[in-house]
C-alpha cells in the first residue's frame, strides 16, 4: 500500500504537485481575470486593430505593412499571457516559501526534482493554455473578419517562440526567487528578466516586420538552449539546503567585500606570489574557457572572411600597393605615433573589454564572446577582400594586424575566457557556497586576469600598435 | 509498528532508540546554529528541547527530518541515517512545522488527500485516516470549511493531523502552541499529550517552560547550539537547584523549632510560624519531623514542599553557561 514519493516516479508526483497548484490558481481572482481578460478580450482587441490597420494601408498601397502586422499581432496575443507566467512562479517559489508553506512538503520523501518539476509545469500550464487560446481566438477573428490564414510555418514559430520565452521567464523566475526569502524581493529582482524579455519581443517584432522569419527558428533554439541552461540552475538552486539555509535577504556589502578582496588576494604575500598564483592556479583553472573562447575568436576571422565572399569592397578600397602611398598622412591624422594616440587606442581597448564583460554578465558570457568576435571579423573580412582581388592577404595581416595582434589576441582570449567563466559560474555552480559567494569568487578570478594579465598586455599592445605597427606598415606596404 | 525501508523492513520496539544523534554540528557560513549536539530518545517518551529564539530548536529539527544536512556528526531517525537514506528518514518524520503553512483555499479532505498521495497511501486508504484524525482532533464538524476559516488553533491541529497521516514513528513538533491563546494552546498541548504511544517519539520544541514541564518525560535545555542540560524535570531541579526545601507552618509561635529537625536536614529559612529546610529525603524525614512536633504538641498547620518552577532551572542553567547568577527567590 505504501511506496516512497520518490518510487512513485518523476513525472507522476509532478503533475500532482502541479494540479494542486493550478487548482489553487483557479480559485484566485487575482491570476484568473488577467488570464481570462487577455485570453479572450485582448485578441478580439487585436482582430479589431488588425482589421482596421489592414484596411487603412491598403487604402495607401500599401498593403505589405498589413501583411507584417497581422503574424506579429499573433505574437504579441501570444506573449501578454505567457508573462503572466512570470507572476505565477514567484508566487509558487518565493510566494509559498514566504507564506512558509513549503517546508512541511520538504518534510516529505519528495524528491527536489519532483517538486521543482511540479511547480514548474503549475507555472506554466495556466499562462500557456491562456496564451494558445488567446492564439486561437485571434486566428478565429482575423480568419473570418479579412481572410487571413496563417502559414503552418509561421503559426509553429509563433507557438514555439510563446513556449520558449515562457519557460525562459519561469525558469529565470525559479532562479530569482531561490535568491530571495520573500515576494516582494523577487518581484524587484525579476526586471532583470522582463526587461530582457521585453527587448526580445521588441527584436522579434522587428524581425516579423522585416520579414525574416527564418531568424525566428535561431530565436527559438536559442531560447529554448536558455531555458536549458536555466533550468539546470534553477534544479541546482531549488534544493532543501539552499531553500531553508537562507533567512535574510540583507545586502551585506562589509561581507562581499570581504569575499572578494580575499578571493582577489588569494593569500598572497607579495605581488611575486600573486603573479606566482595567478598563473599556476587562477589561469590552469580557465583552460576549457580558453580553448573555447579562442574557438569563437577564430571562427569570428573566418565569418568575416566568408562574408567578404557575399559582401565585397570594391577592388580599389584595398590595393594594398595604393593603400601604401597614403600611410604616413592616415596614421598622422588618427594620432598614431603619439602618446596621445597610445592612450586614445589603450582606453578604447579597454572600453571595448569593461563592455564585453559587462554584457558577458547577463548572458552567461555569450555576448561578451559576440561582442570580441566582432574586430576578428572584420580583420577576417578585410583579409578576405584582400584576397578576392589576388593579393596576398598574408602581407595586409602582418603589415597591419600582427605586430599588436600578438599581444592583443593574447589579452581578448584571456578577458574573453575569463567572462565566460564568471558566466558559467552562474550555470554550473560548485557545491558547498551560496550563489552570491560563487559568483563573488569568479567575479574575483576574472578582476585577477584582467588586472594581471589584460591591462598589461593592452597598454603593452596600444604600444605596439601606435609607435611599431605604423613603421611595419610603412616599410612593407609603402616601402619607406 | 512498522517502519518500512528501501530494502529491509525494521521492527520497532519501545527499547530501541528512535532518535539517536551524535556530536550533531551546522553551520551557516560563519555561524554555528547547532554545535556538538547528541540526544538519544527511545520509543514512548516525549522529549522537549527548551531554548530561547536562535538556540538552534529548529535547525536541530530539521537536521533530525533529514531536511538540513548536518556539517558534521551523525544521527539516526528510526535507524535511518539522515544523510544516506534522507527520504527513508523523511517518511519516519512527521514534521509540525512553526508556521502551519496550510493552504488556505483548500479543504481540510483535499488537504491532507494531497499528502496522502505523496506519501504513497492509496485514496481510499487516506480516507479512512483522514476521518479518524479529524474526528481525533475535534475537526469532524469543520470538514467543509476551507482551511482560511480556520481559527488558529484548528489549523495547528490539522498540521498535526497532517503530520501524523502516515503514522510516522518519530513526530518533531516545532514550537507547537507558539503565538496562540491560551484556550487553542491548551487543546493543541491536549492532543500532544495524546499521541504519547509506546512505537512512537515525540519531540517539542518549545521555549514555553511550562508547557514542557507539562509535556515532557525528558526536557533538553539548548543554548547557542548546544545542549547544556538534559534529564526530567525532577532530576534537573534536583541538579541544579539542590534537594527540595519543606515549609513547616504551625498554628503557634515556632520559638526553638530548629531543635525538632532530624540530623543533615538544612534550615534555609524561618518566620514566626514557619520554617523553610533542606532535605535530600523528604519521605523519610517528614514523618520523623510530624511525629516530633506532634509529640511536643506542636499544632502544625501544613507541611509541604515549596513549589520550584522549571523557569528557575532554566534561569539556573542559563546563568551558569553566561557567568551570571541565576535570579532565583524560592529559598527566603
């Protein structure tokens, strides 16, 4: 007669957990007149503008406006519910912890799975049927008012990007609230979702008047490779130990200091054993953030030179022998071969590194990776062009890039690995420390490097690339 | 009694020990809640674990439910160890938690059938305990109320009933009668009181001294993490405030009374009728003493023990551990 929770299986005590809690949503007018009031109220709104938009453009020839309006109208009935999504799961993780209803379900034989996968599919199930139907209801309307039928592609795309970004936001919220002890907390902590979300919709909207759909698809995988991400976090995050160990939500900064300074130290005595510890412990720890970022780095040249095939610069624009007869009066003009140039090309650098890792931050290192691609491209790109028109592009690359690239490659790896690693961090956090103090302790690793390694090399690269690249230049492209 | 494990079923005995924990240590980055803490509770006793608020009751609790993993140490929950077989020790538990944390918009059947289901007890199966427990706790006439209806003291009682749904043979009570009133606190320690059973433990956490005088067959005195006190409440007022103190009260002047106390009985205080002593025996003494008086034609009024609460062992204890003086005004 008796079995363990755990025996019963995953999926099963789930979706129990999970209709207790949709059963509780049902009763609660709060989440109730929202979702009824967009799932069939909002998309009758939207038909009625949808009908209106497209008679008014069409009016003005321009009916392809109306054509981009009525897809990105689905979407839009598809995402005001699903945000709802984000509501309901603060209210089930840090709603129920506040309420300190969660503790007698930890006192079962439930295992953390089960529950963190029932009160995912209870924040979830409401706010998606919503959305569907909201869907539903719009297609209903704009099939019978105007005669819009949506492509089968489109209306997959429209649904698997609702689901995504649900389970993103739900995910995100489940992290967001193991991180606080009460609703109100995580409501002020979850901007750094919505805002997120929110541009997303603005991009995809841009996409859907643009008319590339195909984007959507990388969209969806993307997202969908986001919930991933999160949800293992948030599996790692939502266990008995980190839920109860936590009663304050204080902001400590005598605490994070302290952390990060003895991180950041390291128990070094001089700077000798700091460089000593940097490069035999901190640098061995970021190899597979190496390697991978350095993959990135060369597949960003090698984008570059492939859409130099698609995208070439007229032949003339980079005559490496014509280039050559111009140098001296260029470099003039840009303030190389000064120290004020050295400076202008240092800050520049290091803009472009503190930008990198201030987005690296908010995306688990992805960005800052994009963002260090983009000049590998262009090298890529230029050297590419050089080659389209029979040059060598060897002589470009080693007139212009190398002489600083052998120090400022160096200091992109190692910035680019770095914020990759206080990225994942984040993901993958080691056992035994509380979010903040991992991420306080990478956040420590990463200051190493850049301070011990990046700066170095960049003010040692600026160096290069204002009083030695131009004489390199010179003396292989112009011959003086 | 039955306590079903994943691979061999344990027979459980009121001899056996239903909670054994050894040098039980957590810590919280820099702060100690629990340090060095060993209990062992057999079967058909109530132990209360007596502390202030942040003595480390509830985190000693929670480690005994296999909720919090200890830093260090053992503990074992109905011969389950709570690291390795932590759900095995979680379906031994039945925990009352501070806080009731009942779901106020469901009904107390749906409440406790949602339970059931997780622990793996069949519906019909929950059925039959849900009835019985609600009419146990006095609950039956509530049965169609939503739990939000409840009054306090009926939503601790259903949290009790929860807790005992799979008839575990460890129940951890956490402070159970905090913050009510007296009438809900007496039912609730009225229906604790009720669960003693000879298969099964009870703990309270509580820093109500009389409700654990009242409750329980052991009292364990938690400071700062620590245990600093364990035994009955006899034998801790014998421990720490020294052999009981008689009161003599007779109907006349008490002059040269001093001379009918036997030999090794301690006058600690005395008025015009009435006289205060020490004694490590007060059944063989007492009787010596009236037959004196009686013989001298003394009228004696009352004999009786002066009443010591456990608020002076508590204050005692506490007093030692932090290097004050207790304040104690029992003897004079």
């Amino acid at each position: 007669m008796r079995q363990q929770a755990a025996s019963q299986g995953l999926f099963p005590i789930a979706f129990h957990i999970a209709g207790r809690e949709i059963r509780d949503q049902l009763r609660d007018w709060r989440i109730l007149t929202p979702i009824v009031a967009l799932t069939l109220f909002f998309p009758v709104l939207m038909n009625f503008t949808a009908r209106e938009a497209v008679n008014f453009v069409t009016r003005y020839g321009a009916p392809i406006v109306g054509d981009r309006l009525i897809p990105f109208l689905l979407m839009v009935v598809g995402f005001f519910p699903i945000s709802i999504s984000l509501v309901i799961a603060l209210e089930s993780f840090a709603g129920e912890r506040e309420r300190q209803s969660l503790e007698p379900l930890l006192a079962t034989p439930l295992t953390d799975a089960q529950l963190y996968l029932g009160k995912l599919l209870a924040s979830l199930a409401s706010p998606l049927a919503a959305a569907y139907l909201g869907i539903f209801v719009y297609l209903i309307g704009v099939t019978v008012a105007i005669g819009w039928r949506p492509p089968a592609l489109l209306l997959i795309q429209v649904l698997l990007l609702t689901t995504a970004q649900a389970v993103v936001m739900v995910c995100g919220a489940v992290v967001i609230s193991s991180q606080t002890t009460s609703v109100r907390a995580a409501n002020l902590l979850a901007s750094f979702i919505i805002i997120p979300v929110s541009q997303l919709v603005i991009g995809e909207s841009l996409i859907m008047f643009w008319g590339r759909y195909t984007i959507l698809w990388w969209i969806v995988i993307a997202l969908f490779l986001i919930a991933l991400v999160l949800s293992r976090m948030g599996l790692h995050l939502f266990n008995r130990e980190e839920l109860l160990g936590r009663e304050i939500d204080v902001v400590d900064l005598r605490w994070g200091w302290h952390v990060f300074a003895g991180a950041f130290v390291d128990d070094a005595m001089s700077v000798t054993d700091w460089y000593r510890g940097l490069i035999t412990v901190t640098i061995p720890k970021l190899w597979s953030s190496l390697a991978m970022t350095s993959v990135v780095l060369l597949a960003g040249f090698f984008i570059g030179d492939g859409l130099s095939n698609r995208f070439a610069l007229p032949a003339d624009w980079v005559n490496l022998d014509r280039l050559g007869g111009g140098l001296g009066d260029a470099f003039s003009q840009l303030g190389l071969m000064t120290t004020r140039g050295w400076w202008w090309v240092v800050w520049n650098n290091i803009r472009a590194v503190g930008l990198a890792a201030f987005l690296g931050m908010f995306s688990f290192g992805v960005l800052a990776l994009v963002l260090l691609m983009v000049p590998f491209g262009m090298i890529g790109y230029f050297a590419g062009n050089v080659a389209l028109t029979g040059q060598n592009p060897l002589r470009f690359l080693v007139a212009l890039v190398l002489p600083h690239a052998m120090l400022e490659v160096p200091a992109a790896v190692l910035a680019g690995a770095a914020i990759l690693q206080l990225g994942l961090a984040a993901i993958s956090p080691p056992e035994g420390a509380s979010l903040g103090e991992r991420w306080l302790k990478a956040a420590a690793g990463w200051a190493r490097v850049s301070l011990g390694l990046v700066l170095p090399l960049l003010l040692l690269a600026g160096a290069v690339e204002v009083f030695v690249t131009p004489r390199v230049a010179l003396l292989l492209l112009s011959g003086s | 009694m039955l306590a079903p494990g994943r691979t061999a079923i344990i027979p459980l005995t009121q001899e056996m020990a239903l909670i054994e924990a050894q040098d039980l240590t957590k810590q919280f980055g820099n702060l100690k809640a629990v340090e060095g803490l060993s209990l062992r509770v057999s079967g058909g006793s109530i132990l209360a674990l007596l502390g202030p608020n942040g003595a480390g009751k509830t985190t000693t609790i929670r480690m005994l439910a296999s909720i919090l993993r200890p830093s260090s140490g053992e503990a074992r929950i109905a011969g389950y160890d709570v690291r390795q077989h932590p759900a095995d020790v979680r379906r031994s538990v039945g925990l009352l938690t501070e806080h009731h944390g009942l779901y106020t918009r469901m009904r107390p059947e749906d409440y406790l059938q949602f339970f059931g289901r997780i622990y793996g007890l069949t519906h019909d199966e929950t059925g039959r305990r849900i009835g019985r427990l609600l009419e146990q706790f006095g609950l039956a006439e509530a049965r169609d109320l939503r739990l939000g209806e409840y009054s306090k003291g009926m939503r601790q009682k259903l949290a009790l009933a929860r807790a005992l749904l799979h008839e575990p043979p460890v129940l951890l009570l956490d402070e159970p009668t905090s913050a009510m009133d007296p009438a809900s606190a007496h039912l609730v320690r009225a229906c604790i009181a009720g669960l003693r059973s000879p298969g099964r433990t009870v703990v309270v956490c509580t820093h109500n001294l009389v409700e654990a005088e009242n409750l329980a067959d052991e009292i364990a005195i938690i400071h700062r993490g620590r245990i600093i006190a364990q035994g009955t409440s006899a034998e801790l007022k014998r421990i720490y405030l020294g052999d009981p103190i008689m009161e003599l009260r007779v109907a006349s002047e008490l002059d040269g009374a001093a001379r009918f106390l036997p030999p090794g009985v301690t006058q600690v205080a005395a008025g015009e009728d009435w006289l205060r002593f020490r004694v490590a025996h007060p059944e063989e003494v007492n009787p010596r003493l009236l037959g004196a008086l009686s013989k001298a034609g003394v009228p004696v009024v009352t004999l009786a023990e002066v009443p010591r609460s456990l608020e002076d062992v508590y204050l005692q204890v506490v007093g030692n551990v932090e290097g004050k003086g207790p304040a104690s005004a029992w003897d004079g």
